[in-house]
C-alpha cells in the first residue's frame, strides 16, 4: 500500500500508521503530549517548534476523527509496556541492582 495523504499535513505509511507531512513526527507522538501533559496546541507548538500549529492541529482532529482507534492503541501500548517492565523487574541486572542500593 503506498504512502496517501489523507488530509492536509497527515499522510498514511504502508503500515497504515498516521503521520504529519514533512516531518518524522507520528500523530500519535501529538496526541500522546496532548492527552498526556494536557498540552494545548500552542504549547506543543511551543515544544516542538519544528512542527507548525497547522500541522498540529491537523494531528488532533485526525485523532478525534479517529479517536477510538489511537486510544485502543495507546491501551494496547501501555498494556505492552507494562508487561515488559514486570518481566524487568525480576531480571539478574536489577536484582544485582537492587542488592547493592543503586536501585
């Protein structure tokens, strides 16, 4: 499948990951700081100055028209991230970590 543009500023990859056009920035990286610090666009823009409030705001509404689909990735992501870090934490590195107090 090749890369589309589906609306200004956004374009879809072969994986069918959105992206923000002219930038290496995935949507989800926006929404993620939004949702996250409850940055508003200007202050994600004031964070990422390499990114336009256009493009910015193009990021949210893709994500608001597609809201249902970011947040089960995001929930599948932490799930992900969650089930690594408990496998972490009884590894030889960190118990040896937590022995000597560095940890």
């Amino acid at each position: 499948m090749p890369v589309t543009t589906v609306t200004p500023h956004i374009r879809i990859d072969e994986q069918g990951r959105a992206w923000i056009d002219d930038s290496n920035v995935k949507v989800v990286e926006v929404v993620l700081d939004h949702i996250a610090y409850g940055w508003s666009a200007e202050e994600i823009h004031a964070q990422h100055s390499h990114l336009s409030l256009g493009q910015i705001y193009a990021a949210l509404a893709y994500y608001y028209d597609h809201q249902a689909e970011f947040d089960r990735e995001i929930e599948q992501s932490r799930r992900r991230a969650d089930a690594l870090a408990a496998e972490a934490a009884g590894s030889p590195v960190r118990q040896r970590l937590r022995a000597s107090g560095k940890l």
